[in-house]
C-alpha cells in the first residue's frame, strides 16, 4: 500500500462547519464594505519577487525569511504573496485604476508566510483588505477606522476589540526619531538579543515590533514617535483624533505602534483583543502615502487596512452554531416517489432561492432514510411513499419540534413551507 499523501505543515484544509463559519465571516464583511461603496478587486496569488522586495522592505522579517519564493522555468523569480497592499498598488498602477480618483476597493483570499505554525498564525491564511486612493486628509482614515467598527458589530466581537493608534510621521520625522531611537538603544545593547541588535544596525524602529517579552521594560521606557513629529503630521494625527471622538470611538495612543512593514507613513492603527494574548491583533492598518511613487507611479496619498480572518473565527467559536442549517429533507420510498421527489426539490428551490432542500439518495427503508434526516439537522422531513403518490399529498414531519406530523395536499406545499419556515 503507498503512502498517503499529507497536506503541507502549517497549510490546513477548511472543513465544515468551520468553512460555514468562514464563509459566513467573509461575507458579513463584504455587506459592511459594500455599504461603505467599497468595490472588489481579484489579485493573482502569485506575484515577481521584486515587488515585495521593494514595498515591504529587505530589513523585515517576511522578506528576510517568511516569503515563498522560487524560480520558474522561465528563470523568474516569483513569491506566494504575504500580504495585500502591495499587489493592489502593483494593480491600479498597471490597470490605470488611479485615475478614477477616489478609489475604494477592497479584495479577499489566501496569503502565504513561511512562520511557524500555531493557533491563529498559519503558512497559508486568509485576510481581507481594504485599500483607498487619491484621499489625503484624516478623515479616510478614520472611515477606515469606523468600518471596522461596524464589522465587529455586525460579528458581535465588538466589546472584546480595543483600538490602538500611532503616527509614523513623514520620512524627515522618522529619520530624527530613528536617530534618538538609535542613541537610546545603545545605552541598553547589552540586554538586546542577536536579532535586535541587526534590527539596531538596519532598522531600530523594528525593536519596537519585538515580541520578545525580556525587552518589554527596555521598550516600554524608549522615547515616543510623537515627540518627533513634523507639524504637518501632528495636525493630521489630531484631525484623526477629533473625528474618532465625534464618532464615539475609544481608543489608546499606544506611542510604539509601529508596524512590522517599511511602506507606513503618518497615521497607523491595530484593532486588538488582548484575551488573545500573541495572536491579540486581528486588523492592522494606516497610511502609506509613499508606496505608490516607490512602485514606479507619481506621489500619491493611500490608506488601507487587512483583517486576519482565522484570528475573527477564533473569537466566534465559543458562539458560532457549527449545525448545519438544512430546511428540509426529502424522503423517498420507491422508484415512483424517486421521480415525483427530484420535481417536487427542484420546484421547491426554484420557488424559495434561500432553501436548502436535501434529496434522499441511495435508497432505504423509511425508517432508515428518517434517521439520515434526522442527522442532517434538517427543520422538516417532507415524505413521499406510496400513500402520498396515490393521494397527492406529502407528509410533514417535524424534526426538532414536538408537534403532531400532518399530511397536506401535494399543491399546498409551497404555502405551507412559507408558513413553517418563514421561506
């Protein structure tokens, strides 16, 4: 006997009910984002390594060591995308789509990060993204903001969520703030481990980002990014203030937010659960007004966030119902009722679009096909035997109510169905 075939460490199938939930996620998000006029964007899942390279930086650690990369037979070098942003960009410089200023859309799917697996972080996940265009001002960035608020809600993860925000400031800004965070550092190089003292050399401001609790003290006491701030930057970080406040929306300045990508400027935020412990943020986002020109366009202004969708289900297994939600199953007893009982589903999904109706395959004794209703978690068992073909009728059982089972004509089933189900 060969060996069977396993799937890749850390690259998981998604099963029922766990791809309901899923499902259910993705599109709870996709109402909220079509209400904000948000509009969809398919990205290729592949994409050349140069534009990763280019738009996350080499000093991070998906470039450094988390990309899938390889050459085809052409001799190109291709990678499994990581993130979003970067290919949206790629794709409204390409497509032209700049020039439908403003641009909202949003985009879905699996991305790939070569980490170690563990619960809430996988090497294949799924994100959702947002991205906008051509807006400059705060207040897309607190529409941003107040989207996802309205996605929490609608998931009712809400009150466990807390909103943290920062601003990155300009390139000038950061570069003074990298210099005293440089000087600040050096006087602690002694307590950093191996990678943070690269990070020191190559990028201090990820040190920030580290999750290493040993360097909690150390980051916790380094100077904040704020006090560094160009003036153009401050008002734009107060104006996201205000709106935020007039929107109702806590939040914590949390002075070390920095992100893990290069392309981030002035405003970032993360929406965290703290109950979550490493795996506490589960939307992550900002302004990155320089990307577009690094990518080959002209300057312009770009806002965004992504939500790890694995880390949304995590909060809902407590509540989510993994029952399938089945309407109906038909039972079928004879070659005669087989016939009458594909006709009868059929004009039953016609009629009701929303319905889930379950035809009985494989034969079986009634007693044996009730069973396989009744694991089904179907509401209702509608019965087609030999009684119900020579009188026209159907019978009605009802699978999880204690109510008597009724025989009605085979004509008023349509209504009947509107009735006991609210089709």
């Amino acid at each position: 006997m060969s060996m069977r075939i396993q799937s890749i460490r850390g690259m998981h199938d998604v099963l029922p009910p766990a791809s309901g939930a899923l499902r259910y996620v993705e599109q709870t998000m996709q109402a909220v984002l079509q209400q904000y006029g948000y509009q969809e964007i398919r990205l290729p899942i592949l994409e050349h390594t140069e534009l990763f390279r280019r738009s996350l930086g080499t000093v991070t650690d998906i470039v450094e060591k988390e990309m899938y990369t390889f050459e085809d037979r052409n001799g190109d070098s291709l990678t499994l995308r990581p993130e979003g942003t970067a290919s949206c960009v790629r794709a409204a410089l390409q497509q032209g789509i700049l020039f439908r200023q403003p641009v909202r859309l949003w985009y879905g799917g699996p991305f790939f990060r070569h980490e170690r697996p563990q619960k809430g972080r996988y090497r294949q996940f799924h994100q959702l993204g947002a991205e906008t265009f051509g807006l400059a001002g705060p207040d897309v960035d607190a529409e941003l903001i107040i989207m996802c608020r309205h996605m929490w809600q609608r998931l009712a993860i809400l009150p466990r969520a807390s909103l943290q925000i920062n601003s990155l400031g300009t390139l000038q800004a950061r570069q003074r703030y990298r210099a005293a965070l440089v000087e600040y550092f050096r006087q602690h190089e002694r307590r950093l481990d191996d990678l943070e003292k690269q990070r020191l050399e190559a990028n201090p401001m990820r040190i920030l980002d580290s999750k290493n609790p040993e360097l909690a003290e150390i980051i916790g006491d380094a100077p904040g990014l704020t006090e560094y701030l160009d003036p153009e930057s401050a008002e734009h970080f107060e104006g996201l203030q205000s709106l935020l406040d007039a929107a109702g929306i806590d939040y914590d300045i949390n002075p070390h937010l920095v992100r893990g990508l290069d392309y981030y400027s002035k405003t970032v935020f993360e929406w965290i659960v703290p109950e979550q412990g490493s795996q506490a943020t589960i939307c992550a986002g900002g302004r990155y007004d320089g990307l577009v020109e690094q990518l080959g366009g002209k300057p312009y202004p770009a806002a965004g966030f992504a939500v790890g969708l694995e880390r949304i289900m995590a909060l809902l297994e407590e509540t989510w119902n993994s029952d399938t939600e089945i309407d109906a199953y038909l039972v079928l007893v004879g070659d005669q009722a087989v016939l009458a009982g594909m006709q009868l589903a059929s004009q039953l999904r016609d009629h009701f679009p929303s319905l889930s109706v379950v035809v009985n395959c494989g034969g079986g004794s009634i007693k044996t096909q009730m069973k396989r209703a009744d694991k089904s978690n179907a509401k209702l068992a509608i019965i087609l035997a030999e009684d119900e073909l020579r009188d026209n009728t159907v019978g009605i059982k009802f699978l999880r109510e204690r109510r008597e089972q009724e025989t009605i004509p085979r004509d008023n089933l349509v209504s009947n169905l509107d009735k006991y189900l609210g089709a």
